[in-house]
C-alpha cells in the first residue's frame, strides 16, 4: 500500500461518511435561565426613636387621670437632659392639665418648640395653638356672658325692691284714715 493514495482516499472517505449521515437541523439551544436567588427581606424592628417615645406617650396621656398627668410631669421635671420630645411632653402634659397658673410656661413651651424643624413636632405645636386660641375666645366670650346674665340679674333685683316699694307705698296710702271714705262714689270722707 501506497501512503500517497492513502491520505487522499483516507479524506475522501471521512467526506464521504459526513455526506451520508442524515443531516438534521440543529437542536435548538435552550435558554439559558439566570435564576435569581430568591429575595428575602428580613423586617427588623428598629430601635424607637425619641420621637416614637414621645408620640407613644403623648397617645397614652388622655387615658390617664390627673393624678397619674401630674406624676408623669414630676417624672419629666426631674429628668435633666433636655430635648425637644421631653419638651413637647411636658407641653401636652400641661395642656391636658389645663391650669390656669401654668399658662405663661405654656406659651414659653409653644414659642420654643413652635418653629421645630421636626413636622410632627411642630404639627403638634400648631393644634395645640389654635386649640388654645380657640378656648380663650371661647372663655372671653362665657366671660361677656356671665357678665351680661349678673348685670341682668342686678337689673331684675332693682325692679323687684322698686316693685316691693310701690306695693308698701300703695299699702300705706290705703291704711291712712283720711283717704278712706266713700269709695262706691270715689268721694272722700269730711273731716
């Protein structure tokens, strides 16, 4: 054997054998699917915030009695480190209260925390502002009434002595002896 006629006839027959073999179309390639590790969130609860303290605590204070308001703002007076939660506290706490001798320490808590650049704080603030100013044109306005309704009273007091006065005057006039007479012909008896 020649191994110069065998190469050619060694490619001629791999061409050969490629040409038999029933050709198909070629198997489409799947897609590839990239799958994402499933998403997992984990809720933590954060730790509160001030904020959250104090708004929690603010909620609560309605459902308390007075002497329950007053221990809670003994228990804030004491407290030496200042904050504007601790502040706003101690505001609703004396606007709860609503004595008149802690007005001027009100005004002083709403001037401070009045421009606060917390929305909560200062939303807070601006209720209790308006609820104020609508509770003193409430009590100016009970104020002129109660004034009006004693003035009145006084008036129907100086009516009734006028009027108890006439009464013994006219009593007295008709017990003196020269005014009775005749009084079926309206002419009064001689003297």
């Amino acid at each position: 054997m020649n191994h110069r006629c065998f190469y050619p006839c060694f490619a001629l027959a791999l061409l050969l054998t490629g040409c038999a073999q029933n050709l198909s179309a070629p198997a489409p390639m799947e897609a590839q699917v990239h799958e994402r590790p499933p998403l997992i969130i984990v809720r933590g609860v954060r730790p509160p915030t001030p904020a959250d303290e104090a708004f929690r605590d603010i909620s609560r204070y309605p459902e308390l009695s007075e002497s329950a308001l007053l221990n809670e703002l003994a228990q804030l007076e004491s407290v030496t480190q200042t904050s504007p939660y601790i502040d706003l506290r101690r505001l609703v706490l004396l606007w709860i209260l609503g004595k008149p001798e802690t007005t001027a320490r009100l005004e002083v808590l709403m001037n401070q925390l009045g421009n606060h650049p917390d929305a909560g704080i200062s939303a807070i603030v601006a209720v209790l502002g308006r609820s104020g100013a609508l509770q003193r044109r409430s009590s100016d306005r009970t104020a002129q009434l109660e004034a009006k309704l004693v003035d009145a009273q006084r008036r129907i007091d100086q009516l009734g002595a006028k009027i108890q006065a006439l009464k013994a005057l006219e009593k007295d006039l008709l017990s003196r002896p020269e005014l009775k007479g005749d009084t079926a012909t309206g002419n009064p008896s001689p003297r």
